[in-house]
C-alpha cells in the first residue's frame, strides 16, 4: 500500500506494496513471523507513505505521458489490443488510458510515482550493492515486536487485554470519518466502513469511488492487527483513535459519535488479517441482515468452510482435522498413501495445510506417508494466521488431492443477488521442488460461445453454491475452485477455499481491458448504489465475458543465491514484448551483492508482470517466451538452478 518510489538509473520502480525481505519478529522474543503477513505488514507500512494521497479522500488518478512527480503516474503506451463492445464508462475510460498509441518503449499505468527513464537497460555504471538482502534490517524499524495477528476482540488474552487498557489511556477509539468535498458532514446520508483500506489499488479504490462517485462518507478503521502492529512494531500511537473499538461500552460510545443522520451501508475489508474484525464489527453495529453476513468462522477457517459445504450437498474433497502426526498419517492411509510413492499421474496424494492462511503458504503436495508426518511437524506449533492472541496450531488439516485446473471466481454480492465480476485460471507448476508455483493468473470466460466446455459456467455456479452455503449475501468474494471431468462428460468442480476480500493483486486495469468493469466498483455500486435505480449495479452482468486475452504472469526465480549479475537484456527482452504493459522486478533483487531465493510461493517470486493482447497467438507466444526467459534473470555465486 501507499505510494512507490521512483528507482532512476534504468532499474525498475519500487511499489511499496510489494516489499520483500521483511522482518517483523512475532512475540516479546525475536522470532520470524509467518510469511503470509508480509503483504499486511507493507500495507501497515504504507499508511506512512501513503497519506499524501489519501488527503481530501482521494487517490492519484492516472496522468498523461511524461515525466512523473510524486503522487503522480504514468499510462500504459502499447499496441496490439482492440477492446469492443459496449461497457461503463469508468471501464471505458481505464480503456481509453490502456490503448493510448504512442511510440517509444511500454511504459506503466500503476499508482504511484514511477520512473522516469527508459526500460530495463543496464545502468551506464552499476552501483556498489547498498541495499540489505533479505532478512537483514539495517534500521532496526523491522526488529520490533509484533505478536498479533488481527482479529479476536472480544476472547483476548491477558497481553491483549492490557494492551487495549494501554490504547484507551491514550485515546478512546472513535470513528475516522472522511466526507466527500464540499459536501461536509451535513450534505451525506451514506457511508461504507473501510477496514484497513491502505492499499491505493484495493482500499484507496473503494474509498475514492464511494467519495467521488457515490457522494458517500467513508469511516475508515485499523483492524487489531494494523493497530498493534504500527503501536508496537513502529512506535506509533496517532492511528489508535481509528482501531476496532472493543467491547460494549468503547462500542456504544463509538457508535454514538457517528452522525444520527449518517446510514451505514456496509463493511469492506481489505486485509485478510482483519476479516474477522469487520465480521464483528458489522454484526456489533446491528448492519445483519440489512447490508451485512453477521460472523461466522467458516469463513475462515479451510475445515469447517469444506464441512458447511458438504452439509448443503455440495461436492467437496475428503478431509480431517487432525491433532496428531498419527492421525494424519492414518487418514492419509485411508486416502491411497503409503510408505512410498507408487508414482504414475494416478498415484494417491494428500494435501497437508493450516486450517488458516493464503497464497499456498505452508501448503504441502504429499505423496508418502512419511512426508505426511513430516508436513505435519512443519505446521504444527506454528502460529495461526489472523488471530489477535499468541495462538499456535495444535490441528493440522489433511485433505485428498483434487486433480483438475484451478480457478479464482471474484463475486460480488448484493442482498443475496451474486455477480461473477472477473473468472481467472492458474497456471500452478512445480518447480524448485515446491508442487504448486504460480506461473500465471489468466482472466478466462465463463458462458456462452467462449465457454464451449460450460468449464466457466459449471466453476461459477458452484463458487455461487458455495457462498449460499457460508451465508455470504453481502460483499466482495474471491472463490477458489477446482475443475476436472465429471460423469457423462460433466464437469466436477470441489472446492479449495473461499476468500472474503479482493483478489490480492492489482487487478483494475486488466479487468476493465479485458472484462468491462471491475470488481472494486461493482462492491460500491452494491453497496452504495440505489436499489432498483438505473446504471451501476444493473448494468453488471451474472457471468463475465472476456474481449482480449490478459494475465498476471509470476516471476519465478530459478536460482538461489547472492547475485553477482543482473541480466539486463533478458529484461529488456521480457519487457519489450508486445503483450506486456506492465512490469515489475522487485527492488531488491536489482542490485547486485544481494539475496535472491528460489521462488516456491507467491511469497518468494521476484517481480509479476501485466500481458494483454487482443490477438491469442502472439499473447500465448509471448507468455511462453517470458516462462523461458525467467530462468536467465539473475546470475548468483556459485549457483544452479533446480527444477
């Protein structure tokens, strides 16, 4: 979250919402936190740099071609898309910035400051290496303490409970509320809660549209997690007003400092840390049923979210929740496994996993019973993701693999009516001996004559069922399913998990290209907009189609080590390719003398990059060459790659 930094020289940009190499020690001992917080803990960090933007409840829009100042951006220049048909005129704006034609090379239109110089040409000189590897913390701002997680409020733990006496003897927590100008707080009648909105491509979205577009207000508050992790781990304490109040009575003072004229129409989260705290804090607000799902841990917790759906008939994979290395390894007898692998693409494996989490962390492909014992032992112990309280896992999850494609569905839901807004496919692959590494996040359609097979429709449909079965009426939704061969030539779809937040990903642009509109709007159209009233959410319809090919593609490191080399041309190569309108490398791994890894998870990937083209050819040959080229990004002492 909040504004980037410019990187002169040629090298790439920094966005500071994709900072790597961070270290936020968990508990009053210095210990490496769960690497699934990183991106929260960033966001955390961007409330810092972010506020310039955030002034006036806006966010920088896109600018034209030039040179770029602070706050500012710069807009895709490229060829080869041709977008038609009809769609919103927001879409259609965002669409008229992606197809500008202009010469020169691909340039970016993402939030932020950005370069000012040409694309990924080596440096005339190569600096000395200054920047820190992963891991290291030559400041010190990342050597502090962090044990929460966000979420729990009203079930802390004793280091919990004085820490919100600590809070309230510095402020009572009270509603940050920001109203669309000039309208103040005697022209607005509506308002959407924004959970930890610091992102300026996800929270920033939401909050510019309900101000600019709706004439909404917007109360903006810090999960528990937000709020401990900038008191403790940076010392802070001028965000406390805007924390999660706690318990009856801050509750009821909060409430009552809200205008009585002002309608609360909904909470947004965008962290997956504060989930639960916006689940609890629209029920404690009485928003259930009327714009809120009330609270329910299924949601969250990957067990009891397969169980709901298996009690409402829907076809999920076999599973236990187990509190034993026995008991794991038990099921996975019963699932096929055995002492060793029988190999084949037939063979029985087992899916090892936290009850919580994201982005495949911790996730474990098993094939023997041994490494079923040996998953468990990694799990077990660790801390649990999204909890206020020093909580460990004592149960593990244990699943049957689900051969098939995966697929992401983002659903926005209005009072029960759903939309699927975008239908994304993974390109999951292993390598560097991790079994599911991201290579790509294709934007596919769903129904009619682009979806011949019915794939989309069928993944849709059960990502609907899904969502009836967790009681989601309300909100935003990213719903990952899995898809391979029924009976009779149908199509079976089994779940993997159910998000209620955006795709993490800076997603608009692509979808408003390729799609129409975009999810992020659509949630404030149904939140914000009149009901029944012409235009917004109406206008949306049930399944997506798509109008060109477009993609999120993954940088995956082949190579582990300190980097004596950048390869520059293999850059370049990648950057000027036709498809590509958007490329990002991750700062710390341009400069010489610091630590790369090899990438097992989204966690550990080296940059992503934007592909949109209207012709399939030349976007799948562009793909294709990228997966090629990634192997060659970086040169590092004494290393080799290993697939």
């Amino acid at each position: 979250g909040g504004e980037g930094e410019g990187g002169g020289g040629g090298r790439p940009w920094r966005r500071a919402g994709s900072r790597r190499g961070t270290t936020a020690p968990g508990g009053r001992a210095e210990a490496e936190p769960d690497r699934a917080h990183e991106a929260e803990e960033a966001a955390a960090e961007g409330q810092e740099e972010g506020e310039e933007g955030r002034e006036g409840g806006r966010r920088p829009r896109r600018g034209s071609a030039g040179r770029v100042e602070r706050g500012k951006c710069v807009v895709i220049r490229r060829r080869n898309v041709r977008v038609a048909g009809t769609m919103r005129p927001a879409a259609a704006l965002a669409c008229a910035v992606l197809l500008l034609r202009a010469p020169g090379p691909c340039l970016c239109a993402v939030l932020g400051p950005r370069r000012t110089g040409g694309g990924f040409g080596r440096p005339a000189s190569a600096p000395a290496a200054r920047r820190h590897g992963r891991g290291s913390d030559p400041s010190g701002r990342r050597r502090r303490v962090l044990a929460a997680r966000g979420g729990g409020g009203d079930e802390d733990d004793g280091e919990m409970r004085e820490l919100r006496e600590e809070w309230r003897s510095i402020a009572p927590a009270a509603p940050s509320v920001r109203y669309p100008p000039p309208d103040g707080p005697g022209g607005v009648r509506k308002a959407i809660i924004v959970v930890d909105g610091f992102c300026p491509y996800h929270g920033g979205h939401v909050a510019e549209s309900a101000l600019a577009v709706h004439r909404a207000a917007v109360i903006d508050v810090c999960s528990d997690f937000i709020a401990r992790f900038l008191h403790q781990a940076r010392g802070r304490t001028d965000h406390l007003p805007g924390r999660m109040p706690a318990g009856p009575d801050e509750l009821e003072a909060w409430r009552s400092s809200l205008p009585p004229s002002l309608e609360v129409r909904g909470v947004y989260c965008e962290s997956d840390s504060g989930l639960d705290d916006a689940e609890r804090l629209g029920a404690a607000l009485g928003l259930c049923p009327a714009w809120h799902d009330g609270r329910n841990p299924a949601r969250r917790d990957k067990f009891l979210m397969n169980e709901a759906l298996s009690a409402a008939g829907l076809d999920t994979v076999r599973q236990r929740s187990c509190g034993t290395a026995d008991e794991a390894e038990e099921f996975a007898r019963g699932l096929g496994l055995g002492d060793e692998d029988s190999g084949g693409d037939g063979a029985a494996m087992a899916v090892v996993k936290p009850l919580r989490g994201v982005a495949s962390d911790d996730v474990h492909l098993c094939r023997t019973l041994p490494s079923v014992r040996s998953a468990f032992g990694k799990i077990e112990g660790s801390q649990v993701f999204g909890s206020a309280r020093s909580e460990t896992y004592d149960r593990v999850l244990v699943q049957e693999f689900a051969r098939g494609t995966e697929y992401a569905v983002d659903i926005v839901c209005r009072d029960g009516e759903r939309k699927a807004v975008a239908l994304w496919r993974y390109d999951k692959r292993p390598v560097n001996g991790a079994p599911f590494v991201y290579h790509a996040t294709r934007l596919v359609p769903a129904g009619g004559v682009d979806d011949p097979d019915r794939v989309g429709r069928a993944v849709c449909e059960y990502a609907f069922e899904a969502l009836d079965a967790l009681g989601v009426r309300w909100g935003l939704s990213h719903v990952e399913v899995i898809a391979g061969p029924g009976p009779d030539g149908t199509v079976r779809t089994r779940l993997v998990e159910v998000n209620c937040r955006q795709h993490n990903a800076d997603f608009v642009p692509l979808t408003n290209a390729v799609v129409g509109y975009n999810a992020l709007d659509v949630v404030v159209d149904a939140h914000l907009g009149e009901l029944g009233g012409d235009g917004g959410w109406d206008d949306v319809p049930t399944l997506p189609s798509t109008r060109a090919h477009g993609a999120i593609v993954h940088l995956v490191s082949h190579v582990e080590g300190r980097i004596t080399d950048i390869n520059y041309d293999v850059l370049a190569e990648m950057e000027g390719l036709p498809s590509v309108v958007d490329m990002h490398v991750y700062p710390q791994f341009m400069e010489v003398g610091n630590e790369v890894e090899r990438t097992v998870d989204i966690r550990t990937d080296s940059g992503w990059i934007h592909l949109l083209n209207s012709d399939g050819d030349e976007f799948e040959g562009d793909y294709e060459r990228i997966v090629e080229l990634q192997r060659r990004m970086f040169d590092v002492e004494g290393g080799e790659g290993d697939d």
